[in-house]
C-alpha cells in the first residue's frame, strides 16, 4: 500500500507532472470553450440601448459630455458605450464583444503569469496555469450576465479587470528591465492601462491607486530610494481619479438613490457582502482544493526564490495578507453611494474575486518562501499535506463543486438548447422591430432566457410594460412610440376562454 510520502514523491515526479498538467489543460479548455460559445447567442439590452440611443440623438463626444454631467464620471467606459456596435447598427459587433474580452482576459493572464516565471516554466505550462486561473474564476463566476454578455457591465467591469492584468504586467517589466530605454516604454504603456483603468468604474479606480502606492512603498523599503517612474503613474492615477471625482455626473448619480451616504449601514453591508460574496466562494470554488493540490510545487518554486533576488516573491507576506482585507472593502464604496439594499453586488464580486485568486496562490507562495528563509516556522509534512488533499477531495466530491457551478450551466445553457432558441426568439423580434410599420409595436414575450447571458430583470412583460424604461428605449432604437411585450400564453389562454374573460371583467 502507498505511503503518504510516497504520494507525495509521485506528484513531483516528472511524469507524473506532465500528466498533471494535461489534465489541467483539458479543465481549462473545457471551462472556457461554452463561454466563448454562449457568446453567439447574446443581444443587447437595458442601458445598451441608452447608450446607443444618446450617441444617436447628439453624436458621440456630446454624449460623452452629457454622460459626465448628469450622470457618471466613467469617461472610457462610457467612450466605449457611446460608440458601440448598437450605434453603427451593426448587431454581430455586439457578439463579438464578449469574445474579445475574454480573449484579452486569457492573454492578460498569461502576459502577467509569463513576466512572472519567465526562464522557470515554459510557455505551454504558463499558457495551463492561466487556463487554470481562469477556470477557478469561471466556476464561480458571480455573474455572467454582469461580466461578460451585456456589453454595459461587461465595458464598466471586466476591462476593469483586463486593464489592470496589463497594468500589473507593465509594472514587472519597470522593475525587472535593467535599462531606461525599456523601463520607459513599460511606463507609457503602463500610463495608458492607468488611465483606461480609472476611467472603467470607481473600485478599479480605488484598486489602482492602492496597487501603486504599495508598489511604491515596497520598492522604497527595498531599495531606499524613490522609484520614479512609479511616482509618475500614481501622480498620473491621482490626477485622473480627481478628474473621475469630481464629475457633476457623479455626484448627480448618487443624489438619485435615497438610501445613499449612510455610513454604518454601509460599512455592516460590506461586513455582509464580504461573508456572502468573497468567503463562501472562497469555500465553495475549487480555489482551497488547487490550493492544496499546488503546494508540492510552490515548495520548490519557493526553494527557487530564495536564492534569488526576486523583488515580486520576497516581500513580507503581510503584504498579501492586506491586500486579502482590501479587496472586500471594496463593497463600501457601492453601499456607501447607492445604499447598504443595493442587491446588484455581483458586478462588484466580478472584479475583486480575480484578484483575490491572484493575491491568494500569491500569498501562498510568499509565505512557503518566508518560512524557508527565516526557518522561523516549519512547512506542513507529507503526511499532514496528503491527509488535507484527501479531505479537500471528499468535500468537494459530495458538496460544493455540484453548486453553482457556472461552467456546468454555460454547458447546460448550449446542450439544452435554451441559449440558440434565446437567439432565435430575439431574432424574429429584431426583425419585426425592423421592418414594422407599427407605431405602438406588441411582441410576444420570450419564455426561453438562458442563465448564462440573460439578466432576467431586464426582461419586463405584461401589462404597462411599454411603460417600462428599458422597453422605452428599445421602442427608442428601432423608431417606434412604444414597445408592449404581451405574455403570448396569457393571450391564447383568454382567447379560448372568452366567458371566463367576461365574467373576471365584469
């Protein structure tokens, strides 16, 4: 019978690793492909056609104008929503779109992860390592929706989360490069993901300034002077943070909620928000079990950064560890300026939970390195580690990994057919939205509306629908007065029952 040491012997073996590595490859394809796929099947809705509907009536630049005045200091999302493909007409645009993101989500991991363990791994296994992130953060995806397929959140959060990747990139190539040549051109570059980044929403504006600043002060405790190409893009973030601040629009916004500016109701939602949001994902995602299943391999590496000056991985783990409290704060800001009830946090969660996986395989890096070098503390055994590999394994076997599951959904949306008959339904709707004559258009309902791409709130139907905000500016887009959305099976149900009908009237 095999021992724990044995177990543990065998993962590092050689043959074993590249067994392990396919695997995680073949998790990782299968976790992204059915987003890709659901992309084909998504249209636009709500504030989409707001968006459209202003760039439309005053063209692009005065829309962006009105946009920071009345409503929203977010000047490069709001850039990229007031000239979207929904201006230009051009519907297939609007699919592509989550396709983009996601592509530049993978290449931002993998530029990140390659800046990192260039000359460590090669290319194939940081491609899989990225992969494999990208799976823990699909799994638990908190809102697909949100994220990814409606273009207004996808534009305000998730270019968040690829802008920063790329900025976190530009920030190892300044401190890795030995010349100015090189650190300058990581700084232009790096200049342009700041702005992009303040300019997406007001947490990854918040995050931005915090990474910086902690750049700053680590490599100032490192090397006792003043990094200054760092102290150019945080002079740069201040300045467009003040820009985004400031805005009327801003302001305006949070005037609009009731509820806003209620400090200890806000600070007990974020308390509330960080349990639901951050810890029992962090429970429920594969996150703890690759924690695991990573530590014989994060020894070595660990081993590896001790003899090398490797600024990224030998700082003290505290770092890490604040960073792990910061990024829940970042509810505050949300309950703060539009009330502690604000039941839209997914879009939040979107941004930081990424990052938390980073900063998390981060922090455990940092501190197998820490107690290799100090030996102020020794590492779990073999035993200990294959006996929590076991139980991970049982737990996730019988409960969590079955919840929630969002790549089993995105597969679920397309086997069942629900996201191509979504996309047909809306199809024959866009069509008839088209080429009508009507004034005051009645289309039925859609019955079929995938979890994966559909928000379902933004789906009205029934009585005073037309009256609904959301079917106001679709009628706005196609040209018409108004848009009822009428419940077909309500419909055919009166027509068969007309006494009935008469009697409920009467």
């Amino acid at each position: 019978m095999m021992k724990p040491d044995d177990i543990y012997t065998v993962m590092l073996n050689k043959k074993f690793r590249s067994s392990f590595l396919n695997v995680l490859l073949i998790l990782g394809v299968l976790g992204v492909l059915p987003f890709f796929v659901n992309s084909f099947f998504v249209h636009p809705a709500a504030d989409d056609f707001i968006f459209a509907n202003t760039s439309l009536q005053h063209g692009a630049w005065q829309a962006q104008i009105n946009w920071y005045n009345a409503w929203t200091g977010r000047y490069f999302s709001t850039f990229l929503l007031s000239n979207s493909p929904l201006v230009y007409h051009w519907p297939f645009g609007y699919k592509l779109i989550p396709v983009f993101l996601l592509a530049l989500l993978i290449f931002s991991l993998f530029l990140l992860l390659r800046s990192l363990f260039r000359g460590i791994f090669k290319t194939k296994t940081i491609l899989i390592y990225s992969l494999t992130l990208l799976f823990i953060y699909l799994h638990r995806f908190p809102s697909t929706n949100w994220g990814l397929y409606w273009m207004t959140g996808a534009f305000t959060y998730q270019l968040g989360n690829i802008s920063m990747l790329l900025l976190l990139w530009a920030l190892t190539g300044i401190m890795r490069s030995p010349g100015r040549k090189q650190k300058t051109a990581f700084t232009f570059f790096a200049v342009a993901m700041v702005f992009v980044s303040v300019g997406c929403n007001e947490i990854t504006m918040l995050l931005v300034n915090a990474l910086l600043l902690t750049v700053f002060l680590v490599e100032y405790g490192m090397q006792k002077k003043v990094n200054r190409y760092v102290l150019i893009l945080i002079i740069v973030a201040v300045a467009l943070s003040v820009f985004v601040f400031v805005s009327p629009g801003k302001e305006a916004r949070e005037l609009t909620w009731d509820q806003s500016h209620q400090l200890l109701a806000s600070v007990l939602a974020t308390f509330r928000r960080t349990f639901s949001q951050v810890v029992f994902r962090l429970i429920y995602s594969p996150l703890l079990i690759f924690s695991v299943l990573a530590f014989p391999f994060f020894d070595r590496l660990g081993s590896y950064f001790v003899h090398r000056e490797i600024k990224l991985f030998n700082v003290n783990p505290l770092i890490a560890v604040a960073w792990l409290l910061l990024l829940p704060a970042m509810f505050f800001p949300l309950h703060y300026s539009l009330g502690p009830y604000e039941p839209h946090a997914e879009r939040i969660t979107n941004l930081i939970f990424l990052f938390f996986i980073l900063d998390w395989f981060w922090l455990e890096i940092l501190l197998i390195t820490y107690v290799k070098r100090t030996g102020r503390f020794s590492l779990p055994g073999k035993r200990t580690y294959v006996y929590a590999l076991v139980m991970m394994l049982m737990f996730y076997g019988f409960f969590p990994v079955r919840e929630h599951n969002r790549i089993r959904t995105a597969w679920a949306d397309i086997i069942s057919g629900r996201s191509y008959r979504f996309n047909h339904l809306m199809n024959e709707r866009t069509l008839y939205l088209e080429n009508s004559d009507c004034s005051s258009c009645v289309v039925p309902a859609i019955k079929v509306l995938p979890e994966t791409i559909v928000y379902k709130w933004f789906y009205v139907t029934g009585k005073g629908s037309e009256k609904f905000w959301m079917n106001r500016e679709i009628a706005k887009y196609y040209g018409k007065k108004s848009l009822k959305i009428l419940d077909k099976r309500k419909s055919d149900h009166q027509k068969k029952n007309p006494e009935k009908r008469k009697k409920n009237h009467e």
